[in-house]
C-alpha cells in the first residue's frame, strides 16, 4: 500500500512532500490500526484542505478519505471471505498460501527500502535506535514501551 499511497499523493497529485509522507507513515505506524487508514485520514485532513475544497476539510476530509480508502476493500474482503470459506481446506489453496508468505515479505522490505532516499536520510542515530530496538524485539520487550522509547529517543535525538 505504502508505494501506492506515495506514488499518489506525492508524485501525481502533490498533494504533500516526500518529507511529509514519511512522516506521516512514520505516525501511522505507532498509531493503532491499518496504515493505510491512518494515513488517508491524516492526508484527508490536511491535504485535502489544501486542494482549495470548501466543503470537504478537517475532519470531513478525514472522513472522506478514509472512507474511500475502506469501503473497497471492505467489499472485496467480504466476497472473497465468503468464497475462501468454501475452499479453505483444498490443497491447491493451501500450497498458494505458502508461496505468498515470501512475496509479503519482499513487499514488506520494499516498502522499509522506500522510505530510504535523500529527502529521509538515515545517519548514525537512526542505525543506533534501530539496533537496540531489534535487540530489545528479540529479547520479547512489550512493543508498545519500545514505540514509545523510540519516539522519545528520536525526539531527544534530532530536537
């Protein structure tokens, strides 16, 4: 999702910078749910204010956003349920589903390798948060405590 929303909101419509954006998934991803939700909702609500919409601002824009980013997936989600019920247990399906396991991975790098070009540079300080949270992850440390750690130790860092 991550190359698409970038790709859209950034390179067709600029309708925000690529700085911007990486912060924006940076929130998204120490806020709970999706991050394409939380992204549309965040770019709905400064983003599309800025496109000169009377009507369609803050928290409608939010709103809007990220319901348009939700219904869709929503409905093919809901037909594709119905029918993998029905063929949950084939064996076809079952080999399909291991081949993916990779490919998400791949996808999931990718999106961690966009992140990384000019206007994000990564310098020591971010290598040196990284690791000890990597350390930290394997060592079973409550996620949630290492957001937070890390948010701080960012803003104490590059503040």
């Amino acid at each position: 999702m991550l190359p698409l929303i970038q790709h859209e909101v950034v390179n067709v419509h600029h309708w925000i910078s690529v700085s911007d954006f990486t912060s924006i998934v940076a929130i998204s991803q120490t806020t709970p749910g999706p991050i394409a939700f939380n992204s549309a909702t965040y770019i709905g609500y400064t983003a599309v204010s800025n496109m000169g919409f009377p009507i369609i601002q803050g928290i409608i824009g939010s709103a809007v956003c990220t319901l348009a980013v939700s219904l869709p997936s929503f409905i093919i989600m809901t037909a594709v349920c119905s029918f993998f019920f029905k063929v949950k247990n084939n064996q076809w399906v079952r080999a399909a589903l291991l081949v993916l396991k990779p490919a998400i991975i791949g996808l999931i790098a990718s999106a961690a390798l966009m992140l990384i070009n000019n206007a994000n540079f990564i310098d020591y300080k971010s290598w040196i948060i990284f690791v000890v949270v990597f350390i930290a992850s394997r060592k079973k440390i409550n996620p949630i405590l290492l957001i937070l750690l890390s948010g701080v130790s960012g803003l104490l860092l590059y503040h």
